[in-house]
C-alpha cells in the first residue's frame, strides 16, 4: 500500500510540473475553444452540434477533448462522414464532457468519472503518464471561467472514433 502511494504522489508530482499553469480565466470553455487556433476543429465540431450554448454555461465542467491533430490524422472521408452525422459527431465529443472541475492532481490515483451523457471514463495511470483507454491525457489543466480542459492526444476510445466510410452497395 505504501508503495502504491508513493508512486501515484510521484505520479502526480510530475503531472503537476507538466500542467499548463494558468490562472482561471473569465473566458468560458467555448470562448477558449473559439480564440485559439489550438482548437480550430474541436470549436467548429462543437458550434456545428450545437454545443457550444452548454459550453457558455456556468458548469462547472470538466472536458476531455482531442487535440487538432487527432482530427488532421482521420481520413478524408471519415472526417466528411462524421462532419455529416451530427448525432454520432456529438456522441464523439460529448464523450469527454464530465460535470464537476476535476485538475489532474485528482487523478493521481486513477478516477472513474461519469459523463454528461450517462458514460464513464476510466482514468488510469500507465508508463508514466495518465490514459483513458489507450488514449492519453497529454495537455492539462487549461483553465476556464466554468471549469477546465484536459487535451487528449486522439479520441477517448475506439467507440468513439468517427465511423468507417460505407462502401457503397452500387
């Protein structure tokens, strides 16, 4: 047991140094998204699922989400698929959405959290660094006026990945 302490203390010493330190802010979580280019996509996606009223909310909010790079890396047409489908583009991101402001060092030890949409998500720590699922939490602690953001380096899990192209029955 002692050693188990130890290494989530350690665990969570390191992710402390790596947390984007920042003041909270008075930009809500849909603000941020929309002022920076860190974001591009993400924003977008959100505004085009009508997400972003919930978002300018008061929370607090927790938000797990993927960075620019995990949406440049699907193909074309996954993209133009999951742009297209609204429900499941919403499914995908209302996946990292979790109510209550939780900052990495809560998640030392490992959390499960439940999501605004009835999910969870399980937080563990592997390799020295935080997953959920396969997918690890690369960015933390970016500060919101209703809560704050943690950037993953791709989607949550494989359920959550867009869709596969249809081939087409013609």
């Amino acid at each position: 047991m002692l050693r188990t302490t130890t290494i989530a203390l350690t665990i969570a010493s390191l992710l402390i140094g790596q947390a984007v330190i920042a003041k909270t802010t008075d930009k809500d979580m849909a603000t941020t998204f929309k002022n920076s280019k860190k974001f591009g996509y993400l924003s977008d996606s959100l505004r085009r699922v009508g997400k972003t009223k919930q978002l300018h909310g008061a929370g607090p909010f927790t938000f797990f989400v993927p960075k620019n790079d995990a949406f440049d890396d699907m193909s074309y047409g996954k993209w133009v698929e999951l742009w297209n489908d609204k429900p499941q583009l919403n499914k995908v991101l209302s996946r990292g959405l979790v109510e209550g402001k939780h900052d990495a060092a809560s998640f030392a030890g490992g959390a499960t959290l439940r999501t605004v949409d009835g999910g969870t998500l399980k937080i563990e720590l592997k390799d020295k660094g935080l997953y959920i699922g396969d997918t690890k939490i690369k960015d933390t602690d970016i500060q919101c006026s209703n809560g704050v953001v943690h950037i993953l380096d791709g989607f949550i899990d494989k359920n959550a990945d867009p869709p596969a192209v249809k081939e087409s029955t013609k």
